[in-house]
C-alpha cells in the first residue's frame, strides 16, 4: 500500500471528484493557475504546473467556493498536492 493510500483511509471527510480550475496566490502579487481534481469540507488535491513549487501556505480561489481559502500543503506526489483548509 502507498502512502497517500493509507493517508486517504484517515480522512475525517469524504471528498468528491471534480474537474475545476483554480488560482493560487503565490506571495503578494504573484498567482498560478490551478486544476481542483477533488475536494471536501476540510482539503482539496490540486494539480499546478511541474515548475511551480508551492509555499507551505498560500490562497486559493476557485468558482466552486465563495471567497478566498487559507491552504496549508500537507503532501505531493508529481505535479499533485494535497492541501488542507485553515
């Protein structure tokens, strides 16, 4: 079994598959887009960019929420990282 495997039989929530778009802020001025690949009440699993590094908290907005979300990265694996809402 894989670690994100295992990580996926602790979650508090359920999370639902989805194909959305997104934008992470980067610093002040700085956003990139994003692609949403699932999502629930406390995290969601993104998908940026290879070149793109995240920061250990950053903004994301998206179309499926109203407002801004505080992210903290809890994971990656490849171009995928999985994020929770602070």
């Amino acid at each position: 079994m894989y670690a994100f495997e295992v990580d996926a039989l602790d979650r508090c929530e359920v999370r639902c598959a989805v194909q959305a778009t997104g934008r992470v802020r980067i610093g002040w001025r700085k956003w990139v887009d994003c692609e949403i690949r699932d999502i629930s009440c406390g995290g969601a699993r993104l998908a940026v960019a290879g070149e793109i590094d995240l920061p250990e908290q950053f903004i994301l907005i998206s179309a499926l929420f109203e407002g801004e979300r505080v992210c903290m990265r809890r994971w990656e694996f490849g171009s995928e990282t999985g994020v929770e809402f602070i």
